[in-house]
C-alpha cells in the first residue's frame, strides 16, 4: 500500500516525504513563482495532488517527476484557503477568501458553480452536499442538486469559524471558531422528525487560536491545532461526550494543519517551525519528523488508504 504524503509550506515548495523514513522524494520548487500553499489535497485514487497557491489551485500528477502543474485552476481573486476532491475524483470544490465556493469539473477545468462565503469546505459523505464556514460566524449546508443553501447554523454570534470537519459516516459536524471553541452537531436524517443539526455539545479547545478541527476516519477521535503549538486529541463517546485523551507537544510555534492515517492510528502535523511531524495516536508521541522547508509549514495532506 503506497503511502502519499506531502507538506506545503510559504517557502513556496511543495514536498513528497517517505513516510517512514523521513525523507524527502520530491520536491515541487516553484521556482521564480511567487505564492504561498495553503492547502493540499490528494485525489482519491492517489493520481493527482491539488494545491491551493494564493489565488489559484495547481493540479499535479503524483507519479510525475515534473514541477509542471497538468492543468491551472483560475477563477479566484483572493487566497484560496480550502480544497476536497469529491469521491470519484470527478470534480472538486474549493474555497477562497474572496468569499466564493467553487466547484471545478476536472475533466473539463470548467467551473461548474458559485456559491458565496468561506473559511473552509467539505464535501458531505453523501456527496450531495457542501458544508463551509466563514469569517461572519455562520457555517452552511449548500445542496448540490438544488444550487442553494439549505440550512445555516450560527453557534456563537459574529466570532469567525476557521475550520469545519464532517464524520465520514455522516453521523456528526464539529466546528471550530477562532477563539479556540469547539461546537458539535449530531446530524439527523432529513426525513425524521428532529432537527437536521442538533446540537449536542461544545466546549474550550484551546486558550488561544484554533486553525484546524479533525475527525478521525473512525469517528472515534477529535484533533484540535492551534496556535498554542500544540495538538490535542480528544476522544469522543456513543453519546458525543469529547474527552482529551491526549496533548501532542513538540512542535514549536503554530500548528496549521493535520490530517489521520485512513486505520486512525496516526496523525501527521504541519507547523511554523517548517517542519512537519507524524504521532502515533496510541502513544502520543513523534515518530517521525520532517525537515526541509525553510519556512512555515502550514498545509499536509496524507493518502494511505486503498487507491
């Protein structure tokens, strides 16, 4: 099983690392290029990587040796601060702080629809449905097939929500705002009688900025990164009581992003000390470090599961 792994960083790079071995494989350099990577994202039969490069999204061929992206994705004018491929790889969604979602036909390169908002996105499990964001407090559920938005939740006032992360079997919504709160929704079927999001809990993450929410591919686990350099893992129980199991201390300045092994058993990191790192989940602690960028790291993305 091939292990896809890659860090962007604002040295304007792009690395591939060995998982194991913590070396680097390749690296995209850019050169002469000007725009920092904010996000990264893996197709999911392990073919293309998409980077989000200040206002535009590169696509690469992952088993290319070639710094030259296969196509530009170019409609944004602001950074462009989220990207998820949609299951079959067929299309992928992008948000951007030019306060547009976008959704690209990648057999076309054309943009298929617009929406407005965003801090983050992702693609409900359902594949018919988008959940984003954004700098106003209020995170919304965009359904594809009807082109509008078809419920909102504003959980605490105007404080921006930096990132949003969906249960991969639909079950639940965790949302996390700049103040380093996090907010939980059951989500119900849209037949039954309750609520589509209902609440069920929230509760103080971190004391300072919170830049990333992630669920497990399980859904037994919360990772939380901030500010505060560090992570926290938080177990979460049958009735959605989140607990912290653990606090991933290593990394020296801001943690930005994270992203779960496909068995959950492990966590790769990316921080302003320009390094990125992987944890082993049932320890807590670092078991591998890695070591190239000359600048912050503030994007990974890790595919170790079935192409």
């Amino acid at each position: 099983m091939s292990v896809i792994l890659v860090t962007g960083s604002y040295d304007h790079e792009i690395r591939f690392w060995e998982a194991w071995s913590g070396i680097c494989s390749r690296t995209i350099a850019r050169s002469g290029e000007s725009g920092q990577v904010n996000r990264l994202a893996i197709s999911p039969d392990k073919r293309l990587l998409a980077a989000a490069i200040h206002k535009k999204v590169y696509i690469y061929e992952i088993t290319s040796t070639s710094s030259t992206p296969l196509t530009c994705l170019d409609a944004h004018t602001n950074n462009v601060t989220s990207v998820s491929f949609h299951s079959e790889g067929k299309w992928l969604v992008t948000g951007s702080e030019d306060g547009t979602i976008r959704i690209w036909d990648l057999r076309s390169t054309q943009v298929h629809r617009t929406y407005d908002n965003v801090n983050d996105v992702c693609v409900h499990p359902n594949q018919g449905e988008l959940i984003s964001c954004d700098q106003a407090g209020c995170i919304k559920q965009w359904d594809l097939s009807e082109n509008l938005c078809s419920h909102e939740l504003t959980p605490a006032g105007d404080v921006p929500i930096r990132s949003v992360s969906l249960a991969s079997d639909g079950s639940c919504l965790v949302a996390g705002n700049n103040k380093g709160k996090c907010y939980v929704w059951k989500i119900n079927e849209e037949k039954s009688d309750l609520p589509r999001y209902q609440a069920v809990t929230k509760f103080s993450a971190h004391k300072k900025y919170l830049t990333r929410v992630l669920l497990s591919p399980d859904v037994k686990y919360l990772a939380t990164c901030s500010a505060d350099t560090t992570v926290k893992i938080w177990s979460i129980s049958q009735n959605y009581e989140f607990r912290q199991e653990k606090v991933l201390q290593g990394h020296q300045r801001w943690v930005w992003d994270c992203a779960f092994s496909a068995d959950s058993a492990y966590l790769v990191t990316a921080s302003s000390d320009h390094t990125a790192r992987l944890w082993e989940m049932a320890s807590g602690e670092t078991v591998r470090q890695y070591n190239g960028h000359h600048k912050a790291a503030v994007c990974c993305a890790l595919h170790d599961g079935a192409g």
